[in-house]
C-alpha cells in the first residue's frame, strides 16, 4: 500500500519500446522476484509514499521513499533499492524484504521507478554511463539529494542495491557516484559499461551472453573514465550471481569481479573463500571482514531469480545497515594514490622471450560447484634475478575445461595449459608476485593440478 504525497506531473513523453527480446527475457523475473529475499514479516504503520518535484529527472523516472517509524529524525542512512525489468518501486517494495530490514534497522529506502516501456533502466547510454550526463542516473541522484534534505538524512551513509536492470543500475550508479554513494549489492547484474551502446539501443546481446571479456585494467578504466579526474574513495561493493542464469550469464560475475578488485586497488586472490548456506560460495577480498572492500557471492544452481533465504539480510550487512544510527567503518583498503595505468593493455601479450628458468612458488586454491570451479593461482618470483615475461605451464586435471581467465591468456583450454603473461604483469621483480585466476567446468573432478614450470623450470607448491 502506498499514498502519493502530491499530485504527479505525467512525464512529458516517454521513450521509443525496447526491443521485444528485452521484454521477454525479462517477463519471467516479475512473478518470481516476489520471492526474492522475502520473508513472512507483520505489517508495518509506515507506508510507501511517492514523492515528486524531487529535482533534475531527465528521463522521468518516478520517485517513491519508505519512512519506517524507527528511522530517526536526523542522521538516518539512506538505501536506495533499484527494480528489475518490468517492475516497478512499489513491485520491488512488496516484493523484497528491504522495507521490513528497515523498520528493524531504522534505515529510509528510496525506490525509482523506471516508466519507459519494458520498465528497465538506462544503463547503455553514453549519457548513463558518464557522471552528471543525464538519463536515469542523473533522476535517481536527485532523489537522494531530495530524501536526505527533507529528512535530515546522514548524505555520508547513502548505499544502492538492485535486481538484474537494478543490479546494473547498482554498478551504474557506483561508478557515475563515487562521491554519493558508500556501498553496493548488486544481485545478477552485469560490470559497468558491459551494457553500453552507441547505437541508441538499451540491449547488448554479447554482454547478456557472457561474451564480453576484459582485463581488470580494461574494466576498471571504464568506471574510471566516468568521472575523470575524481580521487577520492571508492564505494565498496558486494556482487551476486547464480551459476544457470541464462538472462545476464554467469560469466559477468568473473568479470564483475576483475572490475571492481582492479578499482578498489584489490589482489583478485580472495582472503577468504567459505560458504555461508550450502550452495553459496562467498569469496572476500582485501580483508576478511563483514564489511569486505569487495565480496562475491556464487549461488550454485540458480537462475536469473537468486534463492531467497538470507540474501538481504546479508546485503544489509555488507552495507554496514544493521546497526541503526552507526557509521559504518570506512573501507579497509584505500584506493592507490596512483591510479593504474589508464592505457587499454593489449588482449594477447607482448611478444617476449622469456629469460631461462626462474626459481618460483605457485599457491593454488579452487573455489567448486556442481559443474564448474574457479581457481585463483599466485605466481611468486623467489629467485634472485628479474623475470620479465613469463609463461606458467600446468596439467589440468581430466574433465576440467577452462572457459574464461583474468590476468593471462591462457592456452589450450584443457590439458596441458599455459599461462602467460599480460603487458601489465610481465615483469615480476625478486619476491615479487602475480595473480592469476580462470573459471573452468569439470565432469566431476576438482582436483589440483600436481605440478608447475615457470619458463621451464619446476616451481615448488605452496
């Protein structure tokens, strides 16, 4: 239930449809999103109230806030909680648990409401994807701005989550506003810029297959490039996807992660990989902390609508929303002062002639599930002298078939593989040391590989 606040203006015109294929792969997510996160809770006093002449709305978005009675009358964070296609703020309000996780925590959720045909959000535009550009972006900031004003709100706790075009939005909105927002959740979205296109369209079938491919340094220079000559902190972010979503693929998971690790200054080798519920694979990086830099979570068996239980309630943890009236502690990892090197690396490395043997040692840990695994490999140089471009030879076990990697190329996919280097990690000093990491299905064997060569000579195993 909800009651406007006062009375709306019609939006001046509305947007060419989206393409039909955009309707239908996402048809399917409304009857089920209801489902996502949602827990039987007893109706609340407060209600969903839309709000307009909230502030700059280029594309006429709408705006509807929840108020919980215990959020406090100054100094209340702010969520904003971004729909799926075909949904709507006061769909994405019934439909999740956030409002519920607000009355208890005292937090005020904003929720846009897109009204374009398809209801999805612009996250392809050269306009979306570029800070104060316009477009969706640009209306849901307004909202922001207009909510801590009127409520006294704390503007330095504003954190975003989302749903598939809501989990776009999600990393839409942390690059664009960096200096807005604190943290993220995005649930099966795609990387920043995955979606882009110049064509006037709003769907990018390559990106929604899973075919997009990047370096971490690629990725990372997009969301760089939205704001150029921003230096401040970068919002951390927390990511989730299920292994058999066949809408946004599995594969932008991986490159969510190269993404955001590379612009959070992060190692993409995880200081922790458990599993929280039986088919979750929770992978943390920078620091293993309920408030992580940056968090994946890998729903083994699941599609484009993410199982339910818990998944919230560990996004609101992430955030840092559980603790009414709390700041959350800042990052425990400061982007570099030094940014990394905006040039676009090659996709195949430099030709090179790596030196002779090196003396090296390999850590190597597996991350599995029903079908596939991840493997992220540190390279460390324990000699005495520098290797400048290196190939890392290793056996994969029977059945396992790589299908994607970071920070190599590697070749063949399956076998005997190897792994060389990129432009940007070719040189490896005296105890200095790399990561690499690759996705890969198997056939019911997780294992290791046994042994390692660096440029021709046996590493030991750490």
């Amino acid at each position: 239930m909800y009651e406007r606040r006062t009375p709306a203006t019609p939006p001046t015109r509305r947007r060419k449809p989206l393409r039909t294929l955009l309707t239908v792969l996402f048809a399917g997510v409304a009857p089920l999103i209801a489902a996502l996160f949602a827990l039987a809770v007893p109706a609340t006093a407060a209600q969903l109230t839309e709000v307009t002449g909230f502030g700059s709305n280029p594309s006429n978005l709408r705006m509807y806030e929840y108020v919980p009675a215990s959020a406090p009358a100054s100094g209340a964070p702010v969520l904003v909680a971004v729909h799926y296609c075909t949904g709507t703020g006061p769909a994405f309000f019934s439909g999740t648990e956030f409002a519920s996780l607000a009355d208890r925590y005292g937090f005020i959720v904003v929720y846009p409401s897109a009204t374009r045909s398809g209801g999805c959000f612009d996250v392809s535009s050269p306009q979306a994807l570029t800070h104060d550009g316009g477009s969706d972006p640009v209306g849901i900031v307004s909202m922001v701005r207009s909510a801590v004003q009127r409520h006294s709100a704390d503007a330095g706790r504003v954190y975003v989550t989302g749903a598939s075009s809501g989990a776009m939005m999600t990393n839409v909105l942390l690059g664009d506003y960096p200096d807005v927002f604190k943290a993220g959740a995005a649930f099966m979205g795609v990387p920043f810029g995955c979606f882009a296109t110049t064509d006037g369209s709003s769907w990018n079938g390559p990106c929604a297959d899973g075919t997009v491919s990047r370096t971490p340094a690629q990725w990372g220079d997009l969301v760089r490039g939205a704001y150029p000559g921003y230096t401040g902190a970068r919002p951390r972010m927390q990511v989730w996807h299920g292994t058999e979503d066949t809408t946004l693929r599995y594969p932008n998971f991986g490159e969510e992660i190269k993404q955001w690790t590379n612009v959070l200054g992060l190692s993409q080798t995880p200081v922790l990989t458990d599993h929280p519920q039986s088919a979750w694979t929770r992978t943390r990086y920078g620091a293993n902390t309920v408030q992580a830099p940056f968090e994946a979570v890998s729903v083994q068996g699941a599609g484009h609508t993410l199982p339910a239980t818990g998944m919230a309630a560990a996004a609101i943890a992430f955030l840092g929303l559980d603790s009414a009236g709390q700041p959350s502690p800042s990052p425990t990892s400061t982007p570099p002062t030094t940014p990394p090197p905006t040039s676009t690396p090659p996709t195949t490395p430099p030709v090179t002639t790596p030196p002779g043997g090196a003396a090296c040692s390999v850590s190597y840990t597996t991350s599995a599930w029903n079908t596939g695994l991840t493997a992220a490999v540190t390279v460390k140089n324990t000699g005495a002298t520098p290797v400048n471009g290196w190939t890392l030879a290793f056996t994969l076990p029977a059945g396992q078939t790589i299908t994607s990697g970071w920070n190599a190329t590697f070749s063949p996919a399956s076998g005997a593989v190897s792994a060389r280097n990129l432009a940007y990690n070719a040189a490896l000093a005296p105890g200095a040391s790399t990561g690499i990491g690759f996705q890969a299905t198997h056939t019911g064997n997780t294992g290791k590989p046994t042994a390692f060569s660096l440029n021709g000579s046996p590493c030991t195993i750490a």
